[in-house]
C-alpha cells in the first residue's frame, strides 16, 4: 500500500482509526485480515520488524526516570542499526544536557530527544504518530526540518499522521484520508494537483459552477469556490477557467470536502 | 505545490553500511537487565542499606561486649565463638530477608510500571522481543538479588570481622580464633548454594506468578497476587473443609530446607539451609512446570497489553 521512499501522511479525523491502523502496523495490536510490513507480520515478529522499523507512538513517552546517556547506552546497546555518535550530535544542537534525567526535561526536549534517538536509527520505516501534538510552532518547524533534512532519503519511508495538515502540505509526497476506519482517498500529491481543482467563483457565474456538479462549495470573500473532482466530473480545467481563478485545494480544504461528503452520504444512508 | 522534499543526498550515502549488523540475544538480554538496574536502584540499594544497619548494630554491641569483659570474666572460647557465629548468621537473614521483600515488590511492579506510565510503547519500539523482556525481569529476582545479597552479605561478614578484631584487640580475646572460627567461607558457600537454588529455582514460581499478575492486572497488582490465593483457601475449606491448597502454598513459601535438615547432628544454623538431595524433590520440578507456564502467560500478555 505504500511504496518505498514515500513520506506518507495519514490524516483523519479524531476517532477515525489513525493511531489503530498505525498500531496494527507497528506489531502493537493485532488484527484481523492480512498485513505484511516489510515482507513480515508484525504481530508475531515484532522484534525482528523493530530493527528496519521505527516509530513515535501518539503517546510519545520516554521513561521519566531515565538520564540521557543511559537512553543512548541502552538504545545503542540493544538496537544494531543505532548510530551513538549521529544522536549525539543531534543532542549537541540542543540544550539537552547528557546527565540529565527525562523528567527534569521540558515537553518539547524529550520530545527531541525522542526524536534523536529514533533518527540516528537507521531504519526503512519510520512511523510517527501524531509526533508535534502539544509542541509549539517552534518546536513542530524544528521537529520536520530535521526530519526532512536529516533523515529523509530514497531509501526510507516515513508516515506521519497529523491532525496539523497545514504545516505539512509541502512535506508529503503521498496522501491517505481515513475516516471511521476507512480509505477515503489515497493518492500521490502529483496526483492530487491534476485530480482536485478549486475555483473561486464570483456571484454571478455560480449557478453555472453548481451546473458542473462541484463536490464541494464554501463561501469566502463574497466568493463561492468550488471544488471538483476532475476524474469523477465531466467538466475539464479549461471550462473551468472560465468561470473564474482557479488553483490547487489546500490539503485542509481537500480535506474538509472529502471527508464532509463522506458524512453526508453516511447520513444519507442511515436515513 | 512543492511536493518533492529537500532529501539531502549524503544521508543516503552511510545508510547502507550496517544492513547485517545483529545484536545477538545474549546481549539484548544484558542490556535488558541492566536497564531494571537503572530503573530500580532499589534492588541494590535496599540490602546495602540493611547492611549498613545491621554493621552499625554489630558495632554499638561489639563495643558494649569490650565494656562488659573489662574487668569481669574474660570470654571462652566457645561462647565467643557462638555469640560471633551467630551474628554472621543474623547479617546473612537480615539481608537475605531484605532482598527477599524488594523482590517480590519488584516483581510485581515489573510489568505493570511500564503500562501505568506508558513507557512500554517506548520499549516495543526498539527490537526487544517480549520474551527477552519478561526474561529480564525474572532475571532480577532469580538471579540478580541472590547473587548480590551473597556478595553484600559476604562483604558485610568481613568487616564485621575487622570490626571485631579492631574494637576486642587489647581486650582478652585472641583474635586469631577469633579469625579461625569466623569460617565464613565455608558458611558463604553454604549460602551461595542456599540462594541459588531455593531463592533462584524453589522460588520460581512465587516470581512467575507475580510477574504473571504484574502482566496483568488493570490495577493494584498487589491485591491481584494476593487475594486469588485466599480465596481459594476459603472455597477449599467450604466445599471440602481441607487445606491442601494452603499447606502447599506453605510448603513453597518456608522451602525445602526444614523438611529435610541433612544430619541432626550439624549443629550449624546455616547447615538447615541445604535442602537435602534438593534435585529429587518432586515439588522442585513441579514448581519449575508451573513457573515455566506463569512466564508463557506474562509472555502472552506482555505481547497483547498497551499503557492503561
């Protein structure tokens, strides 16, 4: 479902199955149905997946009784793709001190902590379950620079599931919305640009618009944009240009639009 | 939209390097044990601690004893021997005891501690498979604390017997039998042999079963370990009005050792720690069945639970 290389994000709303599917994934939970990771079932070969795999559970916690040096000691000592001398020199850029303990740290340095550990692992997957939550704009810009500049190469995967999709957009080269449990959209961001076109529409002209069948319209600036579904609409980009400015949805109000016909239709059907 | 990262391309060049690097489970396993060393610095602390105690008792009373032979009955031999040798004795139980008490607590708090904070996410994220874990933390009663407790104790008897020779020089006792009679190198073998196989493989099942309920109890651990048997006892003297269930839970609890006191003859306290042809006894081997299935049940449960 995911090729190597990609840096997926994995978007949804609260409660959409996110952290389960992510759970299944890691080896954490088991599941039914098949799943390979790597060529392994992560439910009965966890230790083994946890060499090529790694990951920041949502509820990312290190051990508050642990000093730094010994987070390195041990990780280096149980873990044979662990590089001490890599996380070092993230840890150099910090104020983290290695005599320090995890609980005289603040949220956002074990946070980077975490994050040094796992990044000096050299790992094909890395999976990141809402790995900001509660960081500020700070530390989240920080957190996906060193992701992307440190880490991020053609032989490694990350997933990310966020709730923060702004930040991200230009981060991700694939995409997956889930919600209740399901695929809703899963596509490559290339994809994303030709498929999904919006258009900002001025008064006049939006009858016409709603004439084309858009997915999605919302209000702005006395405007109505509308958003279509290019591969499901007869309309094409040239008739669309026509009726007023048209430019690439946002992930956010992809998101909105997707999801929102989705709970729509499942209304719909539950009527 | 931008949807290519900026990869920085000489990451990529050193990723190949360690593709058949392998930690082999022996070393996971160190590491493993080491890591409860750092999380619970109770585990050598506590019969340090007792130890230190027990030295300081040894010392006021030492000092009284010089005060009492001055002038008065200068000590026999044997009474001195017998008043020394015992108090070797009392520092072994007292730390013994003492490790006895921080593993059971220990034990219980193992598996459940790491999903009550929620760290055990951390340490399913690093190739450490559930088996080697629960295997570390048996490690630490089974093995790790009786071997400390011999080593504290046997440091505890020495400088006990400095103290002693020190503190009675001058006073009347002749400190060369006072060495002579120490022999706590033959009573340290003793209860080297004594820790390891009833602490170490008598005890086994005791530890299974709390590691077992450790594993997973919601909450409380502690009640969890310690009203099922209770229970039981009070069912099997309803239904039946007999107490084998409790007389076994004795049996294990007091160890092998008094049934079978080698020769009534020794009259060394330390001798009625050697459970006599402690290999043929059935419950030895019975205790290690029950033990090896407690440990396949935390295993499971290790595997199945996340943070609560």
């Amino acid at each position: 479902m995911c090729e190597q290389s990609n840096l997926l994000g994995l978007i949804g709303p609260n409660g959409a199955g996110k952290t389960t599917a992510l759970n299944a994934i890691l080896g954490l939970i088991p599941y039914q149905g098949e799943l390979k990771v790597l060529g392994r079932d992560p439910w009965s070969e966890r230790d083994q997946l946890m060499r090529d795999v790694c990951f920041i559970a949502d509820v990312a916690v290190l051990p508050r009784w642990i000093r730094v040096s010994q987070a390195l000691e041990y990780v280096a000592g149980v873990h044979p793709r662990f590089d001490r001398a890599k996380a070092e020199s993230f840890l150099a850029k910090t104020t983290i001190r290695l005599n320090s303990k995890v609980k005289e740290l603040s949220k956002g340095m074990v946070v980077q902590l975490h994050l040094a550990l796992v990044l000096a692992i050299d790992a094909k997957l890395l999976v990141l379950d809402e790995p900001t939550l509660g960081l500020d704009i700070i530390y989240r810009k920080q957190f996906y620079d060193s992701l992307l500049n440190d880490y991020y190469d053609r032989n490694r995967t990350i997933v990310v599931s966020t709730h923060q999709v702004e930040e991200l957009e230009h981060i991700f080269t694939d995409l997956m919305f889930i919600d209740r449990g399901r695929i809703v959209l899963s596509s490559s961001m290339e994809e994303l640009e030709s498929r999904y076109v919006e258009v900002a529409v001025k008064p006049d002209q939006a009858a016409a618009a709603r004439g084309l069948k858009p997915m999605y319209e919302r209000q702005m600036f006395g405007r109505s944009i509308f958003l279509f579904d290019l591969k499901l609409n007869s309309a094409d980009r040239q008739q669309l240009t026509t009726l007023g400015e048209v430019h690439t949805p946002s992930i956010a109000d992809l998101f909105v639009a997707v999801i929102g016909n989705q709970s729509v239709m499942a209304q719909g059907a539950s009527r | 939209m931008n949807t290519q990262p900026n990869a920085v391309p000489e990451s990529s060049s050193q990723s190949q390097g360690s593709t058949l690097a392998v930690v082999s489970p022996a070393q996971t396993l160190y590491w493993s044990i080491r890591r409860e060393l750092w999380e619970n610095p109770s585990i050598y602390l506590a019969p340090l601690i007792a130890a230190i105690v027990f030295l300081f008792g040894f010392f006021i009373s030492t000092l009284s004893l010089r005060d009492r032979m001055h002038g008065v009955l200068p000590l026999d031999a044997a009474h001195g021997r017998d008043v020394f040798a015992s108090r070797y004795e009392l520092a072994g139980v007292l730390i013994m005891g003492t490790a006895l008490i921080v593993g059971i607590f220990y034990s219980l708090d193992a598996l459940y501690g790491e999903r009550r904070d929620r760290t055990i996410f951390f340490w399913k994220s690093l190739p450490v498979s559930d088996l080697i874990t629960v295997l570390s933390k048996l490690a630490i009663p089974l093995v790790v604390l009786p071997l400390l407790s011999f080593a504290i104790t046997i440091a505890t008897q020495f400088v006990m017997l400095l103290m002693s020779s020190v503190i009675l020089a001058g006073s009347g006792v002749n400190i060369g039998a006072l060495w002579r009679d120490a022999s706590f190198l033959h009573v340290s073998v003793v209860l080297l042999y004594h820790l390891l196989t009833v602490h170490g493989l008598w005890y086994a099942p005791v530890y299974g079963w709390l590691l077992l309920v450790s594993a997973w109890a919601p909450r409380a651990p502690f009640l969890f370990a310690f009203l099922p048997p209770f229970v039981i006892y009070g069912l099997e003297k309803l239904a039946f009005n007999t107490t084998h269930f409790l007389s076994m839970i004795e049996n294990r609890l007091i160890g092998p050792g008094n049934a079978m006191a080698p020769n009534a003859a020794a009259p060394d306290f330390m001798a009625t720690l050697i459970p006599h042809h402690f290999f043929d006894i059935p419950g030895l081997w019975m205790g290690l069945l029950v033990a090896a299935a407690f440990l396949f049940g935390a295993v499971r449960l290790r595997r199945n639970q996340g943070p609560i």
